[in-house]
C-alpha cells in the first residue's frame, strides 16, 4: 500500500492520483468536521480542505509519509471560519441539557436526562475554552492525533500542544468536579430533609 507522500508525489504529475488521498481520508475529515460545525457544513469544509490540499500540493513536505496533520490543519484553519456554526452547535447541546425534561420513573428516561445534562455542561465548558485549546484538544479527542500530529495541523510546537491540551484537560477535571459536588449536595440535602425514624 502506498504512503500518503508516495500519492501526492504522483499527483504532482498526474492530477488523477490525488483522488486516492481524497478516498483515504475524506471520511475522517467530515466526521471531525461534522462534529465541530454540524452536518450542514461538513461537507464544505471537506470540499474546501481537499481544494486547498491540491492548491498547495507544491507546499507538502514529502518526507513526512502521513498527510492527515497537513489536511487536518487545513481544516482547522477552515473551520474557524465556520466557528459562529460551532458556536450555535455547542449553543443548541447547553440549551437542550438545561430545558426541563418530563418527570418519568423510568431508568432508561432518567439515564438520558443524565446524558444530556453532562453533554450540555461538557459543550459549555468546551464553549468556555479559548478557540485555541478547544480546537487542540478536539484534534486530539476527535481527530485522533498524536500531539505531534496535532503540533503538525497547528503549525505550532509539540511543548505547546501539551500546554493546551493540559488547560483544556483541568478545565473539563473542574467541570467535572463540579459535577460531582453538586451530587453530593444535592444527596446531603435530601437526606437533611428525610424524618428520621426514632
């Protein structure tokens, strides 16, 4: 099977050939993407990562034999153009988790609420983050990258990937934490209340 640097040195001389890059790596863009901007815009920002790709086909450093940093990076960079349709996506998942869901005995309904309350004050934090840290570690969680690759799709060095990923990292241990305390509280007060039996 041939490298990515092998597809692209190809393509340089015969166009047909970066299609087979396309067809490698296509699928992994759109999901990453469709996670960062939602369904309606992935598939631009796949169209317009794979268009840059081949308009700076010249630029691609051949020695490195894996290009999805490279295509990452360029979506990346695309998707911040997309952010205000992040923003109204992570928007969307905090509302749904605070609107009040119906009461139901139910463990599987009381299951989803739970699910739902953690994924809206998980897009919240991930809201809170600066652009830079939640789009690091959305490479790494989504993306899949090393911190390498990540340093690679941000154009920026590995010691400064870890220190991203390490703020964005305490910022979701202290939403979590948060989480967890108010259990707690919220466990302490219904036992406050409850008549002891003497």
């Amino acid at each position: 099977m041939s490298t990515d640097n092998d597809i692209i040195r190809r393509s340089r001389d015969s166009p047909a050939a970066f299609g087979e890059l396309y067809d490698r790596h296509a699928s992994v863009i759109y999901r990453y993407a469709a996670r960062r901007a939602g369904d309606f815009a992935a598939d631009d920002v796949t169209s317009e990562t794979f268009l840059v790709a081949w308009e700076q086909l010249g630029t691609y450093d051949l020695d490195r034999e894996d290009a999805r940093p490279w295509l990452f990076g360029i979506a990346t960079n695309l998707l911040r153009r997309h952010h205000r349709a992040e923003a109204k996506v992570l928007k969307a998942a905090a509302k749904a988790a605070s609107d009040e869901a119906v009461a139901d005995d139910s463990d599987r309904i009381a299951d989803r609420v739970d699910a739902k309350v953690a994924t809206g004050r998980l897009a919240r934090t991930l809201k809170g983050m600066t652009a830079v840290d939640r789009e690091t570690l959305l490479l790494y969680a989504w993306a899949d990258l090393t911190y390498e690759g990540i340093a690679l799709a941000m154009q920026v060095p590995v010691g400064t990937v870890r220190s991203r990923l390490n703020r964005a990292r305490r910022a979701m241990r202290a939403q979590l934490n948060l989480e967890q305390l108010d259990e707690t509280e919220n466990d302490h007060g219904r036992f406050a209340a409850a008549p002891r039996n003497a």
